[in-house]
C-alpha cells in the first residue's frame, strides 16, 4: 500500500496529532513519503528576480516592501526586458531551472499585461520554467499568462484563516483563495504555501496547511518560509521560532501534500547547514537559489552547491542547466551578481 496517499479532506485534529508525533517518527514517516514519491537527492532550484520594488499598498505586518512601513527600501520602477532577460541567462548559466519574476503590487493592472506577457514569453524562448507573483489576479488577467506560457504563479496564503487578520488587514484570504482558484481554471501551474515565525501557534501552522492540503488541486510548488524580521515593520521584534518547529513544518507539509515540491524558502542565510540538512530529509526538494531575497542575503550559489555536495544532493537538471558540469559558467554567472542590488526578493512576502 502506498504511503503517499493523496487527500483533500484532512481534519485540523489530525494535522495537530502529526505536529505532537515525537521528531523521529514524524521524519521517519515524512521522508517515507518523500523517497516514494521523489528522487530523495535531488533538489529543484529557482531563480527570484523582482521586476518591480516597494510602494506596495497592503499592509502585511512582515514586508518591508509595503508602502506604510520606513524600511529604507527604495521604490524601484519596472524593470526593462532586457535587464530581466540578462539576470535570466545568468541564473540559467548558474543551474537554476525556472525563473520567478515578482512586482510588489495589490494587482496588476491592464495596462501592465502586455509587457508582462511578453517577459514570460522572452524568458521560456531560453528554455527555462518561468513563474510569477503580481498579487491579485482576476480571471481574465489568468488566461493572459496562461496564454503567454507562464508555468507557475506564487500567491501565497500566508497564514491560518483565524490568525490572518493579526498579520494583514487589506487583502482578505478570500481573496487570496479566489487567486488561486483563477490561476488553477487557467491551466497554469500552482505555487503556494506561507511563513512561519509570525507569532502564530502550531495551531495555526496547522490551520495553514489544511487549507493547501484541502484545495481541489494540492499546490504544484509549496513555499514554506521562515520570518525574515526586518526593522521597520511591524514584525520586527518577534521572538524566534524554535527552528525544530519549522522542521516540523515541513515535515508535515511533505505528509500533507505527498507530490508537491516543498521549497525551502525565506529564512535560509540564517539557517545552519545542519537545520538545512533536516528540511531535505524532512521533504524539502526546492529552493530558491544565490543573491539576495527581498532586502534580505540567502546563500551564494557556491555556499548551496558546497552543501549539496556534502550531502549527495544535486539540482533537478533543466533544460542545458548543468551546475557540476560547467564550472566556468557558474564562475562567470556569479562573478556577474552585485551583492548591494536589492533586485532579489522573496515570493513569499506578496
């Protein structure tokens, strides 16, 4: 019988009661699953880009790229093609498969479409995944992407419906469901999941992947991120989460959701090689990858590529994306990065 059982009916008492299993049994049972259902060593790796910086009108409590908090982020214009298509080829060049783009807007507008539209199809012409998170999208705006290829959106829901409104009041989980509902109908793929860290209660984690799990469709791609606390926001203060709490997320996320990627997200820079180790035994087989989320530093390409190799990992291989192989490439791809841009971002945080 297989272990991977796919479900969309998962009561909140029985998420609780894998949250409260001993930590060797939940990781025996959630690597059980992942060996099943993925290559237990490979790991898929994304590029972020953000295409559009700051002045975003929610107010969610741990992003420094809303417009009510002082962050010193500054406001960013969008970015040209060409310069979205130069940081594309350098993250192909460094091993990345699929290449996010993000606009820290409430939603994006119909003006926007068309050179929207026409970065996604310049990104997949160079034969890599393309996703995108712009907020809120209607039905219509959906079947636009969908039609210009894009293979993912990210829209995340952050959070359990009974503690959402402690992190953010100007954008209903409703809303963010009706999202998700639009980008499934158009045929495009699914990114979502939330961040941890928040001041929330493990039953709130819970409550979180409930609502991923019981979606019609399990998300294709499940972010899960720990708080990056930034000064300024509201959030800034909060106490660390217990980082075998986030293991333990992940590890329940992977039961949850059997086929999904779980990507191990915001947060990682702050991560010990050792906690990172038990995210990719516990289920975690993505990550976002070199230069900076949000306003935030992750791990050099180097730093992850020399993790992998002292654990037997290696990145799901996209199309002519051969990191072990090419050296030189990566050589130059980094060479190229500037580590002061504030280009790089987190999904999450939209």
């Amino acid at each position: 019988m297989s272990l991977a059982e796919v479900r969309h009916d998962w009561q909140k008492a029985e998420i609780e009661a894998l949250f409260a299993l001993p930590m060797n049994d939940l990781l025996f049972k959630a690597h059980s699953i992942h060996r099943e259902t993925f290559d237990p060593n490979e790991v898929q790796i994304s590029r972020l880009l953000s295409i559009k910086t700051g002045a975003c009108p929610e107010d969610c409590k741990y992003c420094p790229q809303s417009a009510r908090y002082d962050t010193g982020l500054e406001k960013e214009r969008l970015l040209e093609i060409e310069k979205v298509l130069t940081e594309a080829k350098s993250a192909k060049a460094a091993g990345a498969s699929r290449f996010c783009m993000g606009a820290a807007w409430r939603n994006p507008r119909d003006k926007d479409m068309p050179y929207l539209t026409q970065m996604v199809k310049d990104v997949r012409a160079l034969g890599m995944e393309t996703c995108m998170t712009l907020g809120m999208l209607s039905s219509e705006q959906a079947d636009q992407l969908a039609d210009a290829g894009l293979d993912y959106y990210n829209h995340n829901l952050d959070t359990s419906p009974e503690y959402y409104g402690d992190v953010i009041t100007t954008r209903t989980y409703q809303s963010r469901l009706d999202t998700l509902s639009n980008v499934r109908a158009s045929g495009m793929k699914v990114c979502s999941g939330g961040i941890v860290g928040m001041g929330e209660q493990t039953t709130d984690r819970a409550g979180l992947l409930q609502q991923l799990a019981n979606l019609e469709h399990h998300p294709d791609s499940v972010p899960i991120n720990m708080l990056v606390k930034v000064a300024g926001t509201p959030f800034e203060k909060l106490d660390d989460l217990d980082p075998l709490e986030f293991v333990r997320t992940i590890a329940v996320a992977r039961i949850l959701m059997p086929k999904s990627r779980v990507r191990l997200s915001a947060g990682r820079e702050n991560m010990s090689d050792e906690l990172q180790s038990m995210c990719f035994f516990a289920g975690a087989n993505s990550i976002f990858y070199g230069c900076k989320l949000l306003t935030t530093p992750n791990p050099e390409e180097n730093d992850d590529m020399t993790l992998f190799r002292r654990l037997g990992l290696h990145p799901e291989q996209g199309p002519q994306a051969n990191i072990e192989s090419d050296s030189a490439l990566l050589a130059q791809a980094s060479a190229k990065q500037d580590k002061s841009t504030k280009q790089f971002y987190d999904a999450a945080a939209l």
